[in-house]
C-alpha cells in the first residue's frame, strides 16, 4: 500500500525532488532521515553521492570569503580562524566578548574551543541560519539572543556545548574559575535564565559553595546534571523534591546540604 504523506509533506518531498532531481521515493527517504527538513535532506543526498549541489556551492561562495578574510594564519592553518581573528569577526558582527550570544554561536558553528572557528562548522552554521552576508549574519545573532530566552531546546545546546568551549584542550575538566565564569554568563545575562529567585540566591550560593568547599574542577557530568538541578530548584526552591538516593554528582548532594545549613543561619540571623 502507498505511503500517504499529509500536504505539507509532499510540498517538501517535491522542493527536494526539484533541488537535487531525484524521485519522490529518494527525497522521502533523505527527508525521513532527516527530521523532514528539505535542505538537510538535499545537502545528505548530495553528500551520499558525491555530486555538487550548485546551490549549496553559491550559498558557500560569500561564506568562505568572509571566513578567508579573518583567518589568522592563511598559510598555516587555511580552515581556522584562530583566537585573534575570532575577535575581529565578533566585533564585525557587533557582539561584546562577554554576550551570551557568543556562545550561542559558537554553538551554531560547531566551534570546537572558545575563540576559535573551523570552516565546515563556519558554513554549514551559517547556511542552516540562512545568513551568508555580514548584514544577515548580525540579524541572525539578534534573532538568536532573542531565542535564548524562549526556546529551551536551544539554551540546553549551548548549555551544553559551553562545557566542550571551556575545557582545555585535551583535558576531561573545566578549571573551577572558568566554569563559575561561564555559569554566571549562561545564568546572569537574560532575566529569563536567571538561576534565582527573591528568596534563594541559587547561583551565588553554588559559586560560594565551590569556592570555599568544594575546590576542585568540574567534570562533564556535573555541568550536565546542574542543568537539571537549576531548572528543578526554580520550579520549587524549598528543594522538597531532592532524594539523596537519587543518582545526582555527589558535590549536588553535599551542595544541597550545605544550602540547607545556610537557610537556617538565615533565619536565625
């Protein structure tokens, strides 16, 4: 029996049948495979096969200009954009060093580490954000920043990602200043995101408990899980719903213990 596809659907099978010239059963195939979304669909097709898709070479064209143009060592390293460059690019695209755009971006782009860029992730970034001009490309930042604030999918990928832009190269942990930096920018920067409330200073409190208790670095694992203890803790500050036999990081366990004790000297103050 025939698939039945719904219209929206084959509006998109007959967008990559008319990109890539394949049948209706190849393009339901790509676009199954990826999500429904006929560029990704295309751009796996072409890949699969090997042929040049004069689309994605026009879209790559300005692109790879403006990534030529900031690279800081041409000769040496032709696919990056080191550290100086990645400055240069930022302040082109109008973006302060400490925006939490940054990170969003450098999410996008698949940066592998803070400061840098490599030209797959540069173009496929910017060819999935439709922006392949400057002027686009500092629409696209303002669109993004304004995401953070509403798209939880989007701030949980750039949550995570930050771990992999502030952990040294080679290392399995983030030093504990510079997760405590980048925690306070992912968590201090919109009011959205903000990890507080009138009445319970989370963030200050982790940041204090760190420093003067816990002293150490921070492993992938408790990033992750303090992205799940954040959003618990603002649904219900009174922490009611911690289970110490739950499989949360040990330091989460100790924190919470330590939060409570600083509740109480609060009140008795």
């Amino acid at each position: 029996m025939p698939t039945v596809y719904s219209p929206d659907q084959r509006d998109k099978i007959a967008r990559v049948v008319a990109h890539a010239s394949v049948s209706e059963r190849t393009a339901a195939r790509f676009l199954k495979a990826n999500h429904w979304n006929p560029e990704h669909a295309a751009d796996a097709y072409f890949r699969s096969t090997g042929a040049v898709d004069p689309a994605r070479t026009a879209k790559e064209a300005p692109l790879n200009t403006i990534f030529n143009s900031f690279r800081d060592a041409p000769q040496e390293e032709p696919d990056r954009i080191g550290v100086e460059g990645a400055m240069r690019y930022l302040q082109a695209l109008n973006v302060q060093l400490d925006d939490i755009v940054v990170l969003a971006l450098s999410e996008a782009l698949d940066a592998p580490s803070m400061g840098e860029f490599h030209r797959k992730g540069f173009l496929n970034g910017w060819i999935n954000l439709k922006a392949e001009t400057l002027p686009k490309q500092q629409s696209a930042v303002t669109t993004l920043r304004g995401q953070l604030s509403t798209d939880t999918d989007l701030f949980k990928r750039v949550y995570k990602h930050a771990f992999q832009l502030a952990r040294p190269s080679q290392q399995k942990y983030v030093p504990l200043e510079t997760a405590i930096d980048v925690w306070r920018t992912l968590f201090t920067s919109l009011p959205s995101l903000t990890w507080s409330t009138p009445d319970s200073p989370f963030l200050d409190w982790w940041q204090e408990y760190l420093e003067t208790k816990f002293k150490r670095p921070i492993n992938k694992d408790i990033w992750i899980m303090l992205f799940e203890f954040r959003k618990r803790s603002l649904e219900d500050e009174s922490l009611d719903w911690w289970d110490p036999e739950g499989a949360w990081p040990g330091v989460l366990d100790d924190f919470v213990v330590w939060m409570r004790g600083k509740r109480s000297e609060m009140k008795t103050d």
